[in-house]
C-alpha cells in the first residue's frame, strides 16, 4: 500500500543535524528536478525579499520564511515525518506510533512537495516554505513542472498494490494516476452527517476533513492492514468501525471513490 499525502503549510523548525541530501532522499529519478528546484527556490529568496513573498504568496508577516528558504542548503535536516505538522499529521502522530506501525508509516507513507516533489516520511528534509502552487520565474508553475519527473518515478513507487490517495487538489495536479494504476487507486472524501428535523444532511467538511484522513492513516498503520485494493480498503475500513460508501468505477482504468461518513467531527 502506498499512501500519498498532502503537506502542511506549517512546518516545524529545521533540525540540529547534517543538512539535507538529495542523492539520500527517496525516489532518486526525482534528484535533477529537485536540484533544479533548490536552486532557484534559494536564488529566488537570496535577491529581492519583496520579489520573493509575491511570489511565494506571503504575508509581510511571513517574510521570516523568506530567510529560512536561503539557508535550506546548509540548514539542518529532520525526518519528513516531524516537519510536517498541522492538522492531519496532529491526527496521524507519527511520533507516538508502536514500533511495526512506524516501520509500515516509513514504507508506505509519500508525502508531495512543491520543493522536493514528494518524499517518505523517513526522509530527512530541513523546514522549508514552497507549495505546489508557486510559479517560479524561471521554472513556471511547479504542478505542471512535477509532472514528467512524477510520470517517471511515481509507478515504479506505486508497484503493484493499493494507492491511497489523500492528496488536495493542488498536489493532485503534479501526479494523476492512470491506467492499470489509477485502477487499484482510491481517493476519500469525508462527509458530515446530521439529522434536521427528521432528515439526514451531509456536507462537506474541510478542517475536519483533514484530521478524519489522518486517523485513517493512523488506523490502518496501527491494525497491520494491508488492503492489495480498493474493496480490500473498504472492508478494512468498515472492520475498524469506519463508515464507508463506495462503488466500483463504471470504466476501467477509474479511480475509486470514497466516501466515509461520519457524525461527530473533532
């Protein structure tokens, strides 16, 4: 099972140790494209600090991550796991996973990235600020500048088993599944249910929604499950007390969705 996750927007602070590594980093067929990457990223934020937030898209407030970006060379670097914070990953916790759930977490779960375009939780990486919707001067739009390298290594990542897809939409747009691949893929979308005046709502939640796909993850790595497909992941999910809606695409080679309903959301 591969799992495939968003970012966060925050992050927490660069680590104490050596600096980061491409050559080191998971998928190396993605090493060229995240030099190329670093390096007008550092450029970018070395020269003009106003240039850089516009096109970074930060607040004056922010302006410190402008100066964190130049240093990503020699900063220190952290397990991606630990860098990335917010309100998945509070969800997911990695930290205080049991040994063999850690293990799984460190072979399953692949993080996307505007800046190294996606890594494995294992990977050390230093605290950085580069979303998938930043538009470099010279490289473009990093969604569409991911999709080649992503074509080529994402896969051989994939294998042969399930692909979970908990990705937003902005990181959606460097890696589309198809084919035999996008077959054995499935994407979840949570829905809050609510009963009004006798009649049951649904709606979309967005916070919540975030944190419910991270207890997912955490479930499944912490119960061993090894779904090799979609209606293998609908059965596990519902043995771990999951509500889950779902149907076989009506074509080959379609994603599954799903939907997992839930009635309290925290």
């Amino acid at each position: 099972m591969l799992v495939l996750l968003p970012p966060s927007e925050g992050k927490a602070a660069s680590g104490r140790g050596a600096p980061v590594k491409l050559e080191s980093l998971s998928l190396p067929a993605l090493t060229e494209a995240r030099e190329a990457v670093l390096g007008e990223l550092v450029e970018l934020c070395a020269g003009d600090e106003g240039k850089a937030r516009e096109v970074l898209g930060l607040s004056e407030g922010l302006r410190n991550e402008v100066a964190k970006n130049v240093g990503l060379r020699t900063a220190g670097a952290r397990p991606a796991g630990e860098i990335y914070t917010g309100v998945l990953y509070d969800a997911l916790d990695l930290a205080s996973l049991d040994t063999a759930a850690k293990r799984r977490a460190g072979r399953s779960l692949l993080v996307f990235s505007g800046l190294w375009g996606a890594v494995h939780v294992t990977d050390r990486i230093p605290s950085y600020r580069c979303s998938m919707g930043v538009k470099l001067p010279g490289l473009g739009a990093l969604g569409a500048y991911w999709r080649g390298p992503m074509a080529a290594a994402l896969p051989e990542a994939a294998g042969d088993g399930l692909v979970l897809d908990l990705r937003s939409s902005a990181y959606t747009a460097a890696w589309k599944p198809k084919g035999e691949v996008a077959g054995r893929t499935a994407t979840v979308r949570v829905l809050h249910s609510q009963i009004v005046d006798g009649v049951e709502k649904r709606s979309v939640v967005s916070h919540f929604n975030k944190a419910t796909k991270g207890r997912i993850v955490r479930s499944l790595l912490m119960a061993g499950a090894a779904p090799k497909d979609p209606a293998e992941l609908v059965e596990a999910l519902r043995d771990l007390g999951y509500v889950v809606e779902a149907e076989a695409p009506a074509r080959a080679g379609r994603a599954w969705a799903l939907d997992v309903v839930v009635r309290e959301i925290h």
